[in-house]
C-alpha cells in the first residue's frame, strides 16, 4: 500500500493533464456540431417511435418534443465551458450526466467510444484538470496548480490502454485472424488514393488484420517505455489517420490521436511552449499538494478497483458459451471495435392462443432503419422488441398470445442461417446474462474468399 501510494502521489507536471482537458473539450465541441450538422438528433432521438432500453435503465426516455435539441446545445456549452476550464466541476458533472444520459437511451446507437467518452467524462469529475490553462486557475483561488498527483495521469493513461489492449484481445478470434472481415471492408473502399489499388490483393487484409491485432496488444506498452514513445506514437497516429479515411466512424480516431498524448512526460506541452516563448506568462502560482491518511487510502483502494473491474469485466463473454460475435453475450463494454460484419432478416409472429390467429410482423415499418440493423443482429434487442410488441397487442385486449421470431443472420460473409429459434415464445423468455438457449449457436462455416477484384 505504501509503495503504490508513493507513485499514485508523486508530484508531476499539471500541463500534460490540462492538454487532455482542452482537447477533451474541443473534440466534444465538434461532435455535438455534428449532431445538429448532420440531424441525427432529429433522426435517432425524435423521430422513432420505440426506443431499445438498457437493462435497469428502462425509465430512460427521450425528453419531449424539440427538447433534446435543447439538450444538445447545453452539452454544446458544457463541452466549451471544459476546454476553458470555467467552472470545470459542476461543468464536468453534467456533462457526465448529460453525455451518459443520451447513451442510455437506445441501444440502437451503442458505440464503444461513446462509452469511453462516458468513462473518461466521469473520471475527469474527480482530477484538477483545470490546475493550469484555464480560466478556473485565474479567477478562483486555490485552483492553480504547477503540479498534480500522478494518479490524475495515470488513471487516463490505463483507460485509453484497457481500451487499446482489449481491442486487440478481441481481435484473437478464427474470423479475424483469416482476414474477415477486412478483406470485404478493403473492397469497399479500393477508390482511395495510392493505396486503394492495393486494397483488391489478399494479403492486404491480412496486413490490416494482424496489423491491427499486434498494434493493439503491444502499443500501450511501448507508449510507457521512453524509449519507444515517440516511435509508437507516430505509428498509432498513423493507424488512426487511416482509419478515419478508411471507414466512417466519426470523431473516433481524432479523440484517440489527442488523448494519446497522455502517455508522454508530463512537461510536454510546457516544453513546446518554450519554443514560442522564454518565460511561461501562465500560470505563476504552485499549490503544495498535501493529502490525508484517510483520503490517500480511499483514493487508492478505489483506483485498484475501479481497474480491476476495468481489467474483469471485459473477458466475461469467455465464461459464455458461443461465439460472442454470433450471440452477443458479453459483446458490449468488452471494447469490441469494428470487428465483425453481421447482417441479418428479422419477422415476428404474433399467435393468439385462444382463435389461433396469425400476426404477421415486419419491424421495418415501425423502426429506424438503423434500428432494423441493429436490433436483427442482437438477440438480447430481438427479445426486446418481442416483449414489446406482446405488450402492445396485450392492451389491444389479447390476453393470450404468443411471440415467435423469424431471424436469418449472417456473420462476415457466412451463408444466412437461423439465429433465433423459431419455435420459442420470446414473449415467455427473459434475457439471461450467461446463457440464453433461445440463441441457436453458429455452424455455419467461415469460407474465405481469396480472390482478386476486377
């Protein structure tokens, strides 16, 4: 316990934290743009009639009418209020309520760096981001700060690494490790410059593939080492600015390119002020960081935790049986990034019991098209709606009624076969954490495709 909180409260440089701070804030800016740029706050959060809820979040509902453009735009504020450091506490707060709050709204809209955002807003609530290069340090009292205690560093330094590491652990899987499916990816997008032509050969999907696999695993270790830092940092840069041409997947890559600075000495962003500047015309004050007995053990105990859960949590679906990129189980919050390709035909039936009258149901017309995709791939959304619509046709006056589902799945390129069973009443099923025999596994072999686009 002594030595961990020797080197959790080792006094270090506060510029490095408050970079992070500033981007953080900045790229939060841009993506809230987007949302009004775009209109998807209109399309995801006004327009659709039914809403897939998480687990214990079930009263978690959209605000009403044009109130969540409302919402929006105070996230917009919040954001801009962080990258100043102004009133950063209560700022970093109900951003973290207001970002989280969205996120639980539809599982439709899931994205892993959604939830890293969420994770990273919440941890940002308890470090003195603001300590240097905000507005806080110049009109408060006590705030200013030239150092900060190394936890404040580290504990973003192993949340951007649990999400690197675990990336990659998900990628030690047959489908990916046979080049599926970036090979069908690369083909998609063979019209870009210089390299797109290169797109069209096998070995390119294996390149991408093992490179993505290796440069998750080992990146994080080799931004730690001094020696490597550098070297590691322009190779994860360059695999971001990749991706960000390579698929559509938002601010993503930006956000990770910033927050990976994270991992250099914490006097960089001083160091590189220096070039423009013979004094720092900043932040003059030093607070001497003093903490008590009591706080020191708090905060350590819940460090070890908070990791350990983060470390836990994500190998979960290994304890399931199935493969999880067919099931689902244990899918989400296990940093499963863009790794498989799933593509499926859903319908359900609704049977009264008592007249043995059919129902026949295509959700298409009733959800988004984003919700159609989504929800015809997972199972635990397929219940979802099952229960949903035997509710809907229960307070029709159908007391007794059965929901069956008609779902034919493909999972990176494979042949469709059945996903749910047919002959169970989902609306008797409830969603089980470990194991769900609804769920038909998958036998459907893998075929790889080696071949070479005209």
């Amino acid at each position: 316990m002594n030595t961990l909180q020797n080197i959790l409260f080792k006094d270090k440089d506060s510029s490095s934290l408050s970079f992070f701070r500033i981007a953080f804030g900045c790229i939060m800016t841009w993506e809230v743009c987007r949302y009004f740029y775009y209109g998807w706050i209109e399309r995801y959060w006004i327009e659709p009639e039914f809403y897939f809820s998480y687990g214990y979040f079930h009263w978690v509902s959209p605000w009403p009418d044009n109130f969540m453009y409302i919402h929006f735009f105070a996230l917009g504020v919040l954001a801009i209020f962080i990258a100043l450091g102004l009133f950063y506490r209560a700022s970093t707060i109900l951003f973290f309520l207001g970002f989280t709050y969205v996120f639980l709204l539809d599982k439709s809209n899931y994205l892993n760096h959604f939830y890293l955002i969420s994770l990273l807003s919440f941890i940002l609530i308890w470090l003195p981001a603001h300590a240097k290069y905000s507005l806080d340090a110049k009109l408060f009292k006590g705030v200013a700060s030239e150092t900060v205690p190394y936890w404040a560093i580290l504990v973003l330094q192993l949340q951007i690494g649990v999400a690197y590491f675990y990336s990659g652990v998900a990628k030690l899987n047959a489908d990916w490790l046979k080049g599926e499916p970036m090979r069908d990816w690369l083909l998609d997008v063979t019209d870009i410059p210089l390299i797109g032509q290169f797109f069209t050969l096998s070995v390119a999907a294996y390149f991408f593939s093992y490179g993505g696999l290796l440069l998750d695993l080992l990146i994080v270790p080799f931004l730690f080492w001094k020696k490597t830092r550098m070297s590691a940092f322009i190779v994860i840069c360059t695999f971001h600015f990749l991706n960000a041409n390579l698929f559509k997947i938002g601010i993503f890559p930006w956000f990770m390119m910033a927050a990976t600075t994270i991992f250099f000495n914490p006097n960089w962003v001083r160091r590189v002020l220096s070039w423009f500047q013979t004094t720092d015309h900043n932040i003059t004050a030093t607070t001497t960081l003093a903490f008590s007995t009591t706080y020191k053990n708090i905060l350590t105990y819940g460090f070890v935790v908070y990791f350990l859960i983060q470390c836990m949590y994500p190998l979960r679906h290994y304890a399931i049986p199935g493969n999880a990129n067919w099931t689902e189980e244990g899918h989400r919050y296990a940093w499963h990034m863009k790794l498989r390709q799933k593509s499926a035909k859903a319908r359900f039936s609704i049977v009264n019991n008592e007249t043995k009258k059919v129902t026949k149901i295509d959700p298409r017309k009733k959800l988004s098209k984003r919700q159609y995709r989504k929800m015809s791939t997972r199972p635990d959304m397929i219940l979802q709606y099952a229960h949903h619509l035997a509710k809907t046709y229960n307070r029709k006056g159908n007391k007794d009624l059965s929901v069956y589902a008609d779902v034919k799945a493909s999972l990176n390129g494979r042949e469709k076969q059945v996903l749910i069973d047919p002959d169970v009443d989902l609306s008797k099923q409830r969603y089980n954490v470990f194991n769900n025999n609804w769920i038909v596994p998958l036998t459907t072999p893998l075929v790889v495709k080696e071949y070479k686009r005209e």
